[in-house]
C-alpha cells in the first residue's frame, strides 16, 4: 500500500525501452510500488502531451510529484548524489 505522504511517481514510457525499464527497476528498489505508467507508444496523443509537458521527445521522462526528474540518467544521478530517498519520501523542496 503506497504511503499517503509520499509524492505520485509518474513516468512516460514506451514498450521495449530498456532505459525505461531501468529507471523502473530503480525505483521499485527505493521503495516505490505504486508507479503511474502512461504509454506513449500505445497513445500518440500522450507523446505529444509528453513534450509538451517536458519539451523532451525521448522516454523515460520521470515526474516525482510535481518536479519533473528527467530521463534515467537523470534519476541514477539523483540516486547516486543521496537525493532521490529523500524526494520520494517527500522530504525534498
């Protein structure tokens, strides 16, 4: 049961992305279980939304909340500078 306190976790991905498969590996390991998955190969009209939320055209795009992560490059490096716990569990300005 995803903690109530805890930001939504959102990701634009795509089938046979292996980055986006990654990033949700990782997340699952920091402990997120409740992961909104939008697909945009399935719904074109997701991509464009995609972009224009973002202005990336590539997947992973990650949100933490309201703060748009980035790619999964972007959530590793947050990961490996001690920052994604704490903006998962909603400590994080």
């Amino acid at each position: 049961m995803p903690d109530p306190d805890s930001p939504r976790v959102t990701m634009y991905t795509a089938s046979y992305c292996g980055y986006c498969v990654r990033a949700e590996r990782l997340l699952a390991a920091r402990g997120v279980d409740d992961l909104v998955k939008i697909h945009v190969d399935e719904e074109p009209a997701e991509r464009m939304a995609m972009m224009k939320r973002t202005g990336r055209r590539t997947v992973p795009q990650i949100y933490i909340g309201e703060r748009h992560v980035g790619g999964y490059d972007d959530l590793a490096a947050l990961d490996r500078a001690g920052e994604l716990a704490p903006l998962l569990s909603g400590l994080a300005a």
